[in-house]
C-alpha cells in the first residue's frame, strides 16, 4: 500500500516463503557468508527475471522494504531512454576496490537490454 501501487507490477523476492505476503523465494538463507548470499540471491533473481518477465516488460526496478520511489520522476526520467539498447543500471554507484557496483539498498533500474546482456 505505497509506491508499487503505481508500478505496472510488482513482484516481491525473498529467500523464505511467506504464506500470508505474495513472495517468489530464490534461494535459502545464508548459512555463513552473507555476502555470498547476497550475490546468490541478486543471481537467481536475475534469472527469475530473464525467463519469467522479459518479455512483460521494458525496465525492471530493484529496491529494498524500506526504499521509496516517486514513481512518475523514475517514468518521466526513463521515457527517452531505449530500453533494449541502454546498458546503464541506474542507481546509486559504489567504488570499492576498483569495483563499481550498485547499491541494492536505494534501488537500482535496468532494461531489459542490460538483462539480456548480464
């Protein structure tokens, strides 16, 4: 009952089943290593995506529980970008040891070219 309402769907990923809140589970719980569950998690997901809803849709959204999206800002920014040739993840970029990636936790958008392409 907030921002995804605005979104043509939603779908919520997780690595339990939930019973009384619609989740699609990817993977188990990390046992040790959080961060490798982290990259497992994102990885399945990914596929998840390839295969269920590539075709569904242009541009896919990650985001947290606690992230908030202006839902008509992120439209209006994406609608000159062609989503089958744009490569970009839109978020907010880390460095980290001469690694950038996208920060999960603020979210991050990508077309379906950038899916195709990972």
């Amino acid at each position: 009952k907030t921002w995804g309402s605005r979104c043509d769907k939603t779908i919520y990923i997780s690595e339990v089943q939930n019973d009384t809140f619609p989740t699609i589970k990817v993977c188990d719980p990390p046992e040790k290593n959080p961060h490798s569950f982290l990259w497992r998690k994102t990885r399945n997901t990914l596929e998840l995506l390839y295969k269920e809803y590539m075709d569904e849709f242009d541009w896919f959204m990650k985001a947290d529980d606690d992230t908030y999206v202006f839902v008509n800002n992120l439209r209006r920014f994406l609608r000159d970008k062609d989503p089958e040739t744009n490569m970009e993840f839109y978020g907010k970029a880390f460095n980290l040891t001469g690694k950038v990636y996208n920060s999960g936790g603020g979210g991050y958008v990508f077309g379906k070219g950038a899916l195709r392409r990972v």
